[in-house]
C-alpha cells in the first residue's frame, strides 16, 4: 500500500474536467486506487464520478491510497496530477 496527501492547486478545484483526467491517470494502472477529501472516504480514484464527489477546492487536501502491484506509481502519478494546475491539459 501507498499514501501521499496533496494540497489541491488549481484555481478552479477538481470539477469535471480535472475529474477525467484523474481518472484516466488511475486507469492506466492496477492497482486499486482511492481519494479522500475530510469525511468523504475512499471514493474511487478511476471513477470520474466518484473524484467529482470530492467537491476538492483549491487549498484542499487529498489523499491519495493505492493497494496493489503498482501502488507507489500510482500514488506518484495521480498525487502528481492532483497538485499541478491542469495547465495545457484541460
């Protein structure tokens, strides 16, 4: 298993394009992956929907935890994507 907590960056939060794009970078890999926002708790990280529920605005923190072969990539990767601004992504 692998966690890391990272302070949402963009201006706008997590709506639904940076949503997409976290999933798709959870897709990529094994492992399970799960977000967690305050009370909300281990929604799934390949799941637009369930990054969606986050509501994350800027300056909040997120974990991010992965289970499985690939964990610490995962985790490096998506913790990666939730701190940048999404700058020539979205």
């Amino acid at each position: 298993m692998a966690q890391k907590t990272v302070v949402i960056a963009n201006r706008l939060g997590i709506h639904a394009r940076p949503a997409a794009l976290i999933a798709g970078a959870a897709s990529k890999f094994a492992s399970d992956i799960f977000l967690s926002k305050g009370e909300i708790r281990d929604v799934n990280g390949k799941s637009i929907m369930s990054v969606m529920m986050l509501a994350a605005e800027q300056g909040s923190e997120v974990t991010v935890r992965a289970e499985g072969e690939d964990a610490e990539a995962a985790v490096a990767a998506v913790a990666e994507l939730l701190g940048s601004n999404f700058e020539g992504k979205i």
